[in-house]
C-alpha cells in the first residue's frame, strides 16, 4: 500500500478516536521516535544493568510507574 494511502488510513482511524485514545496514539508516536535516540538506548541498557543487579541480589524490580517518573 503506498505510504499516502496509509498516512490517510491512519488520519481516518485517529479522527474516529476518543480524546484519550488520540493522546495515546501520540505518546506511543513519540515513543516510537525517541527509541531510536542514543540516549534513551544507553537509559535503557543502564536500567536493565541495574535491574539484573539486583534480581541476582534477591531484591525486587523496580515498578514500571518508578520507571517512568524518572525519565520524565
């Protein structure tokens, strides 16, 4: 399918959404361009880093809302 078609499609399908939805599309929108920053790679690998440490030392992980506090 040619990308206008689809860039089309996707408009469409977002327009028919809730409000909440619409935000939601948007984050993940953004997540999908910031996973491919350097930064949020090299984030990313040092909070896997940390979470290993401290599964092989018997503590819990780390909540995923503790997660998201920080890096916003």
């Amino acid at each position: 399918m040619p990308v206008t078609l689809l860039k089309e499609k996707l408009m469409e399908d977002i327009a028919s959404l809730p409000e909440k939805k619409i935000k939601d599309v948007i984050d993940f929108v953004e997540y999908l361009k910031l996973k491919e920053d350097d930064w949020f790679i090299a984030f990313v690998n040092k909070r896997s880093s940390i979470a290993k440490k401290q599964r092989r030392a018997g503590r819990k992980f780390t909540k995923l809302e503790d997660l998201q506090k920080e890096y916003r």
